[in-house]
C-alpha cells in the first residue's frame, strides 16, 4: 500500500481539486449574483435573460459543458486562455466549472431574496435609492444571510464536481484514481476508500461551518 501511496501523489491530485474548487467558487459567485441582480431586476429583459440562462445551464450536464470548452471554442475556434498547455485546460476547466454552478450560485442568492421582507424593498424605493442601490445596500447584505446554506450546499456540490475536470485534461484526483485501479486492480478497494476519504475531509469541514455560519447569521424574527 505504501509503494502504491508514493508511486502516485495523491495529495497533488486533491491539491489540484481544491484549487479548482476555490477558483470556480468565486467565479461563480460573482457570475451568479450578476444573475441574481437580472433576476430581481425591474427590467424585463435583464429578467429573461437570467432565467434563460438559469433555466438552459443548470438543465445541461456539466461533462457537456466541458466538452464544449475544450473541443469547441480551444479546439476549433482556437482560443487560448494561456500559452501555458497545462495551464490552458486547468482555466478552461475554472471558467466552464464557474458558469455552470453560477446558475445555482443565482438560484441561491435569489431564496436569499425572497426572505427579505417586502417593505425593505419599498422603504429602500420610498426614501429615493435607485435599484442598485437598494440591492446592494439593503437587499443583498440579508439576502446572503438567508442564502448561507444553499451556498454551501452549492459548494458542497462544486467540490465534488471539480472531478469532471478530467474531460479538460486536467490531472485531478478521479483521473489519477482511474489509472490506479487500471495498474493495480487487486488493491481497487483500498484506492476507492482512500479518495473517498480525502472528499470526506474537505466536504464535512464545509457543511460545519456552513450550518455554523447560517446560525450565526439567521436573522430573528
């Protein structure tokens, strides 16, 4: 088991997962509360479009969306997003990770949304503030309150689907698991139990401090 332990660096590949995780975790946020501000925005348009996008990306799996990164707008419309061959698929894997969660990220925000009360909104709208304003300066700040834990249970699922990065060519733990089980079959379980482990230990710390987060910020009503 040891041989097998320092032929592979195991701790690389979830190195390169969390890395993932961290860079398309902001992405998506920002990403996703663009679209949360379309969604509860007065204008029409802006409403239709993030419930278009909303609606067509959280509906297409995530391995497609990969796919159409790397062999559609890398492969054929030639765009590269660093000179760096490596580095090239692993931000390619970032972007493609960051706009499919930010359709969730937006879903998150927007419940946020719908616990602020209704005269917040019309007190904002009453003393003046455009909708900008009103949002970031009295809905946003209690809607992420309220959206703690759909956010991290968004999180939660980033994490795991940060192994989907193997269709951008990205060296991440599920591909590495994949060529161990290939070259020593015999020890499969002993493999599938020690990724499982390493997922345990980054997604449990999560859901912790999520539901402690969310307590501490749950406004009383």
């Amino acid at each position: 088991m040891g041989e097998l332990l320092s032929q592979y660096d195991v701790l690389g590949a979830f190195w390169m997962n969390i890395k993932l995780t961290v860079l398309a975790a902001v992405g998506s946020f920002v990403i996703g509360l663009v679209l949360a501000l379309c969604r509860i925005s007065p204008i029409g348009s802006l409403q239709k479009f993030g419930a278009a996008y909303v609606n067509i990306v959280r509906n297409t799996p995530l391995t497609i969306i990969m796919v159409i990164g790397v062999l559609g707008v890398w492969s054929q419309l030639q765009v590269q997003l660093s000179s760096d061959f490596d580095f090239n698929f692993f931000l390619y894997a970032v972007a493609c990770l960051s706009l499919y969660h930010a359709s969730f990220v937006c879903e998150a925000i927007r419940s946020g949304v719908n616990t602020v009360p209704l005269g917040q909104a019309e007190a904002a709208r009453a003393i003046g503030l455009p909708f900008m304003d009103a949002a970031r300066l009295v809905i946003l700040p209690q809607a992420l309150r309220g959206a703690v834990t759909p956010l991290g249970n968004t999180l939660i699922a980033l994490t795991k689907n940060s192994t989907v990065a193997a269709a951008a060519s990205v060296a991440e733990v599920s591909g590495m698991m994949k060529t161990m089980m290939e070259f020593r079959p015999d020890v499969m379980v002993f493999i599938f139990c020690i990724v499982a482990l390493g997922f345990c230990l980054i997604v449990i710390p999560i859901g912790i401090c999520t539901t402690w987060l969310s307590d501490r910020l749950a406004v009383a009503r």
